[in-house]
C-alpha cells in the first residue's frame, strides 16, 4: 500500500452509508488520480476491483480482488459487504481509511480498513456479449449512438480486421465530416466497405461513446473495438414538435422520411424479420409526429391576405400528404403485429387507421383476421361476409369466413364435449295436493250448503 499521509484528526469523517445512516464512515488518507481518463471516475458495482487491505492494528496487508457485483456474488472472506458501497467511492489510487459501524451488536462495534484502490475491470454481459472497457472515452463524448445512426468502428473482432485503432481522440461531434468504414445501426449488415456487421456487434456498440475502447468477446470471437465516429441520423431531428417555429418545407421532408422508413420496414417483413420491421414503423411514425410538427399559424406571419391563404393551403397540402403516410405506415405496422401473433396490438393499429379512413379496406380485413385470433369469431365473421363484396378481397375473405366458421365449429364441439354428461336438466317441483275428504264429510258440506240456499231464498221471497 502506498504510504498514505498523515490523516487529519480535524477532518470530519465522510458518511458513505446507502440509507445515511452512519453505518459506513470514509475518511481520505491520500486523494486518487488527477490525471487520465480514470481520474473523475469511481468503480461500478460492473468493475471487478482489485484492492489492497490492512484491517485495524493488523500488521500486513493483503491483495484481494472483488467480484462484480450481480446475484449471488461472492464477498472477500474477512470483508463486511458494505465496504464495497464505500470502495464504489474511490477513485483510482486512493487511499482512504473506512469504519463499518454494526448497529445490530450492543454497544455497536466499529471496524476500521485501510484501502486502496490499486485498479479495477468493468464488464457489461448482454446476452452472448461480454465487454469490459479498456479506455474511457473523453467527457465531450456525451451520447450513445441510437437506431439508425450512423457509427464507424476500428480493431478486430475474430477475423475481421475494421481498421487501426485512433492514435489520437476521435472527433465526438454528432456532425464531423464522414470517414470510411460507416454503417446504419441496427440497420445494415455490413459497412461501406465490405466488412460484416453481427446483430451482438451492433448491441456492443449501442453502449458505447465516441473513443471508447472495448475488449469484447461474442461467442468463441474475441477482439478490441473502438467507436471511431457518431453521426446522428438526420431524421432525428424531425422527432420533435416545434410548433410554430416549424422550418419551411418540414412536411416536404416527413413525407420523405416517412416512405423511406416505411420501405425499410417493407423489405424486412417481406424477409420476414418481423422485430426489425415493427422497429422501422415505430420510427416513420414518430418521424410523422401528429402531421407535421407545425400548429398551422405560419401563414399569420405572412403580410398580404393572399400570401397568408396560400401558406395556409400549403400547410394544409403537407399536413395531409404526412397523415397519408402515417396511415400507410400504421397499417403495415398492423400486419407485421398480426405475423408476429401480437392479435391485439395489432387489431388497434387497424382501427387507429378506420377511425381516420373508413374505407381502409385492408385494416378492416386484418383486424377480422386479429378477431379471429383474439376469440371474437363470430365478430370476424361478419366482417368477413361484409368484405366478400369487396371485389379485390372476395377470394381472402370466403377463406377467412371458412377457417372463422371451421374455428367457431371447433369451439363448439369442444365445449358441447367439455361438458357432456355434467349439465343435467333440473326437475320442476311437484305440487303437493291436498288430501281428498271422505264422503261423510262430503255429505254433511254438501246438506250445510242446501240449507243455506234455502234460507236465502226464503228471505228473499219474505
């Protein structure tokens, strides 16, 4: 351990415990590394750190190396596990003295570590990828690439060879001047030159910031990548609503960006990558963004009244030439959504789509086929008889209307076999009449109302 400086006893001891609790004390004995790109940061519970130890009046010191911190893990024998919250406040190089206050003993026992943080080696595992930083990118470096951003790449991975690594820091600026060797993430398989790109490459670099380097390792692949270069995807500057401050002709250029993602999208379900297709709609609709990105107020800026009544039909024009698109781009979405067995997801991007067209006869055509998926069988078919006069669906919707009706059969006999022999029909219950009189008694009922009606009709005759 490096000789540490004399410790102030001045120096109020920093509290580091998660809840403030005062469980955790730290106290600086010797400040970390000032210089590098290691110098503002402290480890994650991702780094595995290597440390040197001296537990109080212990005479020597011991080496240990902390694992990453994930479910399970294991902690260095000797080592309370809440040291490792105060360790993730070092930095690289310092020295620190560290009390763990156990609260749970009466009176509470202290226990004081001299530690210092010789190094550490932070590893992300996403799925089949492992990486573990070897040079952190500079602060300017803000942001990680996103979908359909175009990134180059340097270094080797198997036995790809993507180019020499940076001598010096890479430009992070999201508009520097284009260099070889780019490619669309999560888009393109391959870089303008040739190279191939694998799905866990792009994940990596998702992660990643302009000028990190990365030792990585995909399956039996193992190599060193750098992020070389980010430029933003100019469609991602039409996500955003800017009201009335709207640039000319930002419709002109949604419509555009609309069809173009909406193609994308069309060429990966046709190849059936499903995800990817759903992934390039969700863009072209947020590029659409409610028709334009623009209140309709421009035209106000406008000085003459005919000036003003044309913008006006022109934000008009665009407004609807984007929802066209958008609508175009939700019904394809539906169908990738039903080809995926997202029924329902896909049942409300069709009526999404025939609350604004009502005629949409394709939306009306999947969402039956969603029905159908979703239980509502004889729902779906009336939609399905409904759609029989529609000329250009006659043949797929007698078909839907057979497999509904076959499904609708099934579910009956399954349901009739279900609970055959359990429902049984239920007895009405008798009436109990009331026992019959003997005939004596009948006789003298019968001799009592004789003689009433005779002394009725003597009174009356009176």
């Amino acid at each position: 351990m490096a000789t540490p400086q004399a410790p102030d006893e001045n120096e109020a001891e920093e509290d580091v415990s998660p809840g403030g609790d005062g469980s955790l004390l730290k106290r600086v004995l010797k400040p970390g590394k000032e210089h590098g790109p290691q110098a503002l940061t402290t480890p994650s519970p991702l780094c595995e750190i290597t440390l040197r130890v001296r537990e109080e009046n212990a005479a020597t010191q011991t080496t240990i190396v902390w694992p990453r911190q994930h479910h399970g893990a294991d902690t260095p024998p000797g080592l309370p596990p809440q040291l490792r919250v105060g360790v993730e406040t070092m930095r690289l190089g310092e020295v620190a003295r560290i009390t763990h206050v156990d609260f749970d003993e009466t009176p509470s026992v202290r226990t004081t570590f001299d530690v210092e943080v010789i190094a550490w080696d932070e590893a992300l595992v996403m799925n089949s990828v492992t990486k573990r930083i070897v040079k952190r990118p500079p602060i300017q470096a803000w942001r990680e690439p996103r979908a359909l951003d175009r990134v180059v790449v340097r270094g080797f991975l198997g036995n790809v060879d993507y180019g020499p690594l940076s001598a010096e820091w890479p430009d992070p600026s999201l508009t520097a001047p284009p260099i070889k060797g780019q490619w669309r993430l999560d888009e393109d398989i391959q870089n303008d030159e040739g190279r191939p790109i694998c799905p866990a490459l792009a994940e990596c670099v998702k992660t990643m910031r302009v000028g990190e380097v990365c030792q990585i390792q995909i399956g039996e692949d193992q190599g060193t990548i750098e992020l070389t270069q980010l430029r933003e995807d100019p469609d991602q500057a039409l996500i955003s609503h800017r009201g009335a401050w709207a640039e000319p002709g930002d419709a002109e250029r949604r419509s555009k960006a609309v069809d173009a993602l909406r193609a994308m999208g069309n060429t990966h379900l046709k190849k059936g990558d499903l995800q990817k297709a759903i992934r390039r709609y969700d863009r072209a609709l947020e590029v659409a963004d409610d028709g334009g990105g623009d209140d309709g107020d421009n035209y106000l800026m406008e000085e003459s009244e005919d000036a003003q009544q044309a913008s006006k039909a022109a934000y008009e024009a665009g407004k609807e030439a984007v929802k066209r698109r958008s609508l175009a781009a939700r019904a394809n979405r539906a169908l990738a959504h039903l080809k995926s067995g997202d029924a329902l997801q896909a049942k409300l991007d069709c009526e999404a789509v025939l609350e604004e067209d009502e005629g949409h006869v394709k939306c009306k055509f999947r969402r039956a086929q969603a029905l159908v998926q979703l239980g509502s069988i004889e729902q779906a078919c009336d939609v399905f008889k409904a759609l029989m006069e529609v000329p250009s669906l006659q043949r797929e919707a007698r078909a839907g209307l057979v497999n509904a009706r076959k499904m609708l059969r099934a579910h009956r006999d399954a349901e009739r076999e279900l609970f055959r022999g359990k429902i049984k029909p239920v007895k009405a219950p008798v009436e109990e009449k009331p026992p019959r009189k003997n005939a004596l008694e009948r006789t003298v009922v019968a001799s009592l109302a004789g003689r009433r009606a005779a002394g009725r009709a003597a009174s009356d005759a009176y």
